[in-house]
C-alpha cells in the first residue's frame, strides 16, 4: 500500500517544475516575446550540457557498479591521505561542464564515503577550465590566467581544509 | 562466467542511476528555466550596478557574480566587456570567480545533493575567497609589472 502511495507521490522535484512552468504561462499571457527569448535561452543552454549529462549517467552507472564504498574510502574518503587530495585536483581541472550537473554523482561519491573536504576541492577546482583559457587570455591576457589559476589550486586547498573542520564527513 | 556474475550487478547500477536521474532532471531544468527568465532582466544591469569606489566596487562585483548564472565563458565576456568600460580589474575578477564558485540559485539543487550546511557553508567561503583572491591577483600583477 505504501508502495502504491509512493508511485502516485509527486516528487518534489517535478513540483517545483510544474511551479516554474506556472510562472512561465503567466508570464507569457503578460509578454510572449520575453518567455520566447527565454525559452530558446534555455534550449540552446540545455543542449550545450545533455552530453555532459550522459557522461555523468553513464559515470554513475560505473560508480555504482566498481565504486564499492571500500574503494571510494581508498581513494576519496579517510584513508585517501595526500593522493585523495591530488586526485580530487586533477579531476577537478580535467572535468569540465556546469558544476550542478556533478552534484548528483558527487551526491552519489559522498554517500559512499568521499570526504566533504575532496568534494569541496572537486567543485573549486573546476574553475581552472582548460577549454575556456583562450578566451580568459584573450580578455585578460596571460599571467592574469596563469596567477589566477595558481590561486584557484592553492586556495582549493585552503577551502578544503576549513570545510573539513566546518562540516564534519558522516560516519 | 565472470560477465554473467556482472550482469544483475550491472542492471541494478543502471537502475539506480536512472533513478537518480529521474530525480535531479526536473530540478535542473527547472532551474535553467528560471535562471533564463531571470537573466534576460538582470543582464542588462550589470554596467550600471558600479559606483568607481574602489572599496564598495569588488563588494558589489562579487555580489553580482553570485546572483548570477550562466554558462562560464559568459563571465569572461561580460567581465572583459565591463574591464573596457573601466572597471577595475579587481572588480571583475571578483565577479568572474563568485560567477564560476558562488551558485546562489543552484544552493537548492547542491544542499539536497551535498547537505544544506556543506551547501551554505561552501558559498560563503567561495564569496571572501572570491574578494581575496581578486585583491591577491591583481596585487601579484601589479608587483610583477612594476617590480
């Protein structure tokens, strides 16, 4: 019986989208050409990221299948040492797409074990992004990059730590 | 043999992340709905948000940043765009890091993913890393160049 009422239960999340998608209607009742705008916005930035979601769902599949909370607490959790900490770095300059897209599987990674510290690390790191560095010189030129990519990595680190003594991982 | 042991271990993984995905789908799309609609009004703000303050500017650039969302790249253009305008570079650093590391709109989706304290506690950080890094670059800068 529980199990009928669960199926029939709205998700919170599809709540809220219904709830977007009200303020869309009425919004496009008042302005038509604003939700147009808006909606072809979305499109073309919601293509740009489905193969990023595809990898991310292929990627939870293999951590769900190899990724057994021994091995994450190897290599993300507490008994990762120093390598966790360069592990979390280098994936997290070699990943590249929306960050919000990596919460479900970084979600996943944290149930089985990875510290808060290493996900901190991951998320700022990712802010180091190799496919964007022309464009920054560019505007900004190089040692601007440069200095500023340095400070991303040192201060990942730093972000780091303090979520670690401000969050506590769970047991 | 070992494949056949594989396969119901390879059902379930697929499951359980076809579920989660059943999960977070509604919320991202959501969320880029709204940030869209959103950003078609705050996007043209941008340039008049400055006051010239060399205090107050990398305050409000940092606060913007935060507020903002798009894809990265928009950040560099937006902010190199602004740098023409001139804006300090202090300012427009600290907009591009809170635009690449502080996700006010997304703390929902990242609290329910990571935990509401990891969630808030991260974006704060992210924000005074954001100002002291942009104080820190254009410092390093300014003493490489003049020595």
């Amino acid at each position: 019986m529980d199990k009928i009422k669960n199926k029939n239960k709205i998700s919170g999340g599809i709540k809220f989208l219904i709830v977007v998608l009200i303020i869309y209607s009425v919004t496009a009742l008042l302005n038509f050409s604003i939700i147009k705008e808006a909606f072809l916005n979305f499109s073309q930035m919601f293509i740009k990221i489905i193969p990023i979601l595809i990898i991310i769902f292929v990627t939870m599949i293999l951590v769900n299948l190899y990724f057994t909370k021994d091995r994450i607490g190897k290599y993300l959790g507490s008994k990762s040492g120093i390598k966790g900490w360069l592990y979390a770095i280098i994936s997290g300059i070699l990943f590249s797409g929306p960050p919000y897209a990596f919460f479900p599987l970084l979600g996943e990674l944290k149930k089985g074990g990875m510290k808060n510290s290493l996900l901190a690390v991951f998320l700022y790191n990712r802010n180091v992004k190799i496919p964007f560095l022309p464009v920054t010189i560019y505007y900004f030129g190089l040692s601007f990059t440069v200095v500023l990519s340095l400070y991303i990595v040192m201060f990942s680190i730093l972000n780091g730590k303090i979520i670690s003594w401000l969050v506590k991982d769970e047991s | 043999m070992k494949s056949i042991d594989k396969q119901p271990a390879l059902k379930m993984s697929f499951l359980k992340a076809l579920q989660s995905l059943k999960n977070f789908l509604p919320i991202i799309i959501g969320m880029l709905l709204l940030i869209n609609l959103i950003n078609l009004f705050a996007n043209s703000y941008y340039s008049k948000i400055f006051t010239n303050n060399s205090i107050l500017d990398p305050l409000i650039g940092a606060l913007a940043g935060s507020l903002s969302f798009g894809i990265p790249i928009t950040s560099y253009i937006v902010g190199g765009e602004l740098l023409k305008q001139g804006i300090s570079l202090i300012t427009i650093t600290a907009f591009i890091m809170t635009w690449t590391t502080v996700g006010v709109a997304m703390l929902p989706l990242e609290a329910k993913f990571l935990g509401k304290k990891f969630a808030i506690v991260r974006n704060i950080l992210n924000f005074i890393f954001a100002i002291i890094i942009s104080i820190l670059v254009v410092s390093t800068l300014t003493f490489l160049y003049n020595g």
